[in-house]
C-alpha cells in the first residue's frame, strides 16, 4: 500500500485506491524518508510545552487509507505565535459537581460484595427519544468509575476492561431493540473535546440509521475488496508494519498506531489484526490489549492536559473492520476547516507516534 502523493488530486470518488501497490520507496514531505531518528532530530516546540520530534517531515497535503479525507501535514504551522497559551477551561469535579449515578439506572456491574464499578444511566437531556418519531432513538451514560476526581486514564486495566465489556453488554442490547440500526460509543475528554462534566463518563448513542461517515467508509471498503480480492484492513497493516515509522505498539491481537493521513493531532487507532467487525466479537486477549494501550497512551494525553475524543468505529458492512479510535483536541478548526473540510494539522503521525513511544 503506498500513500497518495501530494500532487493527487481527489476530485473523484472513482480514483483507485493506493492501499496494496508497492511501498518499497515511500516518502514524506519532498522525497525524505518516512523514518524518523531521535538521536538526529530537529525538536519543535508546540502544543501546550510539548516538543516534538519533526526531523524531516515537510509540508504535505496527505489522503487516507481509502481516498476518503485529504489533510495538510503542516508541522512547521505549530510554532504560529498565540495571544494564549492555555484555555484555562480545566474541569474539576467538586463536591458540589452534579452526580451522574443519581440518574435512572440502566444497568451495573458490581464487584463481588454488591458495590457497583460500572454503572449506566440514561441521559436526563437526550437528543434522542424513544418517545419521539421525530428524532426516534436512546442515549444512555456510561459512568466508568464510582470514583470521584479519576480520569479515565487513571483507572486500573481492570476496570478498563469492565468499562470496554459494559460497552460490549449495551452494545449488544440496543442493538436488538426495534428501529436501531447502529450504536455508537465514544467520550468527551476534556473541554476542548466537549465535555461539560469531570467525572469520569462516556456516552452511548442508539441511532435509527447509520451514520453517512461510517456508510461511506464500509462502502470504500466493499469496494476495494471486491476490486481487489482482499481485505484494505490487512493491506493497511501490512504497509505500516513495512514503514514502521508510525506504529506506537503491536503483539499478536491489536496493531496501535497513529494513521499515516491523521486528520487530528496526536490520533491514534487500536486496529485488531484478526477480522472483527464489532467490540462485541473481540476476545479477551483483545481486550485486554486495548485496555492496556488506552491506559498507557491516554496517560501521556491526559498527563499534558490535551483533551481527546475517543470512539470506537464498530464496522458498518461485513468486511467494515471494528477501530477504536482516539483524537486529540489541542487544535481548533479555523475558517480553512470550516470552508473546505480539509483539515490542517500541525503534528505528524510519525512525531506523535515517536512522543507516545516516550523516545
């Protein structure tokens, strides 16, 4: 798989995907090579006193996997002067903060002597209603931890683990229920990602349709595979696992790594290498995996105060493969986002998966 160079032009939706052609001279920027070495580096500061590894990375207007997004790789744009340099909206859960778990129930986990560690709510302002024809669906809360002041990434991998197996319980329900066609999960980090409480929460969308991103991309992904015999997935992670400068971590179940056309700053996919269409059809050692990665690496985010949505991307059709997926949120959209949807962003992957790698 070879990435599209900065000269392809997307215009149509016809053009033949990249992903399995040869990727024996893969470059980034102008011609330099997609490895990035530490000890040679050029360090640029940006985001919040982050310094970044950006050694040989030029500007590059960049397409995904599956010609669907176009970004603008601009490293150099990080070091722009700024009036601030903090938001100052740090949310802080307090005494008086408003208590999630006094929502109705839906459902919880409880340890072995009957206290709840995972409990799920419904949502007391829904956008969607099961009573409303309208806007027919269900929104529930995901309270991940009883404990109070306990970001995400400071929940032990075990708790982790029964958060991610709460999500596959709801999942699984909702999706049975009449007039659901998907169901999406995902989590507000931080203010900049919109999050309006501290406590530890994700929430859960029910949704009488699938959402035309995720139809879109299972489309491209039948396509390639009718076009081209196999999985774009497996081609995926075999182009990376051949230019390595993007892979944060990897064993025999899951593939962390940040995607060669990041549309945020410091994105980074979970991508199991076994065919798994759902978080329902993942195995143990799958999420176990997952619940390692996301404490380990969500640490670093949280650690420099960089809000983050995550989501996990549960596949649309049957070759559609389940990713979960983390977005950093230390960039606002200007006029350039809004206008064109071409996105701008100022951290490479291979810069956010030196940082994430701690070299």
């Amino acid at each position: 798989m070879n990435p599209p160079s900065s000269a392809q032009s997307s215009s149509s939706s016809h053009q033949k995907s990249r992903i399995g052609q040869d990727t024996d001279n893969i470059a980034v920027g102008s011609g330099g090579s997609s490895s990035i070495h530490p000890q040679s580096s050029k360090v640029a500061p940006q985001h919040k006193g982050i310094k970044l590894n950006t050694h040989g990375i030029e500007t590059e207007i960049r397409q995904d996997y599956l010609h669907e997004n176009l970004v603008i790789i601009a490293p150099n744009r990080g070091k722009r002067p700024y009036d601030t340099k903090d938001s100052g909206h740090v949310l802080i859960e307090t005494a008086s903060s408003p208590r999630l778990d006094r929502n109705v129930d839906v459902c919880q986990l409880n340890d072995p002597s009957g206290d709840w560690l995972v409990k799920v709510v419904e949502n007391k302002f829904p956008s969607l209603s099961p009573d409303n024809p309208q806007a027919y669906g269900k929104q529930e809360i995901v309270i991940d931890t009883p404990l109070a002041a306990t970001p995400f990434s400071k929940l032990s991998e075990a708790q982790i683990i029964n958060v991610l197996h709460t999500y596959q319980a709801r999942i699984t329900n909702l999706k049975a229920q009449n007039g659901i066609e998907y169901v999406l999960v995902f989590r507000n980090d931080g203010f900049e990602a919109g999050a309006s409480l501290a406590h530890a929460h994700s929430q859960i969308f029910a949704l009488p349709m699938v959402p035309s991103k995720f139809k879109r991309e299972s489309e491209n992904v039948e396509a390639y595979f009718k076009q081209n015999n196999r999985d774009p997935y497996e081609d995926i992670i075999a182009y990376e696992k051949r230019t390595k400068s993007r892979i944060v971590y990897e064993n025999d179940h899951i593939m962390v790594f940040c995607p060669y056309a990041s549309q945020w700053p410091f994105e980074i996919w979970m991508l199991p290498k076994r065919a798994v269409t759902t978080l329902e059809d993942m195995s143990q050692p799958e999420i176990s995996t997952i619940a390692s990665s996301l404490k380990k690496y969500l640490s670093r985010l949280t650690r420099h105060k960089i809000s983050f949505n995550l989501y996990l991307e549960n596949g649309a059709s049957e070759h559609h493969r389940f990713c979960l997926k983390v977005c950093g949120r230390s960039n606002t959209w200007g006029g350039f986002e809004v206008a064109s949807g071409i996105v701008i962003n100022t951290v490479p992957p291979e810069s956010a998966a030196i940082w994430y790698k701690g070299l």
